[in-house]
C-alpha cells in the first residue's frame, strides 16, 4: 500500500472484533470503516452474527461493505455512484458523503427514488371507486412528483457535482435499488440506514439491509440520526 502512494498505519488489539472496531474508528476519528462481509442471510447469520453487522448497528462512522465472495476487480475506479432517496430528511442524510466522493472520483452520481404505492392511498378512497384503479393511475402521479423532486435536487447538486441524473423506477425499494445498480453498473451504492437492531429490526427488516446481502455492489452505509 505504502508503494502505491498510500500512507498506513497498523495496529493490532485484543479483544471481540466488533467491540474493537467500533472503539479504534471512535479513537482515532476515522472519517470511513472498510470491511469486507460473508453476505450471510436468514437464520444462518441471526444465529451466526455477523462482525459486518454488529459495526454497522454500533457505529455511527460511515461503513464501506464489500461482498466477500465477489470477486475482486483488476481496477478499482468510481465511475458511477448510486444514492437511492426516498424523499425522507433521514435517506437524505447520506447525500453529503455521496456528493463528495462524486467530486473527488469526477465521477456521476445518480439519485434513485423507488416508487411504491402505499396502502393508506387505497384505504383513503371509497369502495366504489377502489376496483376500477388501474395501478398505473396510482402509480404514475406518484412516479411524476418524485421525478420532478429529484430533478431539481439534481439542478442544485450540477453546482458541485456536474454530472447528476434522477432515476425514479416503480418497484420495491429494495429490488429496485439492486436492480438499478446492475442496470447502470454502478461502482458503489451509498445510502443512509435507520439503524434499527435487535427483533425490531429482525421483524420489519431493512431496505438496508436487504440490500447489502442481495447486491454485490460495494455499499456504503451511513447511519442516519434521528
């Protein structure tokens, strides 16, 4: 690494790895945590643990995933970087980071929304009116304003970062952001997480989550705060 330009610094400590991790990223100001991850999934990891996901749910230091399995690149060059929103303050929290390494790699940040209609839409019409919907009728004006949203946040981001475009596919969020990422052969997915562990998270699960262990794009999380 020192070869290659790279300033380094090592350090080796006792104790579990996770615990270890999360206290020298805190120590020393670490401004990003690279690890690799086993991608394990279902009960296999809940019984297992995971050190990649006990990091994440523990640190509040943004955290660079890579698959562990995939196999590893000639050249690593960020040349397109996938940042899926969801219209939320929280998913926003990850556009700083996002940004920057757009700028800093002189590469294109694309901004991703899933459009997913939601069940209050359906339960706020009357019964009369609910069969006939066609799904497109409740999707497309959906699809319009997040396109539009995302297009003027896209206008303000060509101030810093000059190559932006806003995606905004209908699907779940998950299997979209996935999905986009391989479509457009995104180099690295960064997006914020809620954070959520324990049962709470294991029941409701995790855009996040589902993410990592489905995509074998390097995934950069960002805790979100509330």
């Amino acid at each position: 690494l020192a070869e290659q330009g790279v300033e380094v610094g090592t350090e080796v400590r006792c104790g579990p790895p996770a615990e270890v991790i999360v206290e020298t990223a805190e120590g020393e100001h670490v401004a990003l945590i690279a690890m690799a991850t086993h991608g394990y999934s279902g009960l296999k990891r809940w019984a297992l643990g995971s050190t990649a996901d006990k990091v994440v749910h523990a640190t509040g230091t943004p955290v660079l995933l890579v698959r562990g399995e995939a196999p590893a690149p000639q050249e690593v060059r960020i040349r397109r970087i996938l940042l899926p929103l969801d219209g939320s303050r929280l998913a926003r929290q990850a556009l700083p980071l996002a940004a920057e390494l757009a700028v800093r790699a002189r590469g294109e940040l694309l901004l991703l929304r899933a459009i997913v209609p939601t069940l209050e839409i359906m339960a706020g019409m009357p019964p009369s009116a609910r069969m006939p919907v066609q799904y497109e009728d409740l999707t497309e004006p959906m699809r319009a304003f997040a396109q539009q949203e995302l297009n003027e946040l896209a206008e303000q981001l060509r101030a810093e970062v000059p190559q932006v475009v806003s995606l905004a596919p209908i699907g779940p969020a998950a299997e979209v952001i996935v999905d986009e990422a391989a479509a457009h052969h995104a180099d690295l997915i960064v997006m914020a997480t809620h954070g959520y562990s324990g049962l709470k998270r294991w029941a409701l699960g995790s855009t996040a989550d589902k993410v990592l262990h489905t995509s074998t794009t390097p995934l950069i999380l960002v805790r979100a705060r509330e």
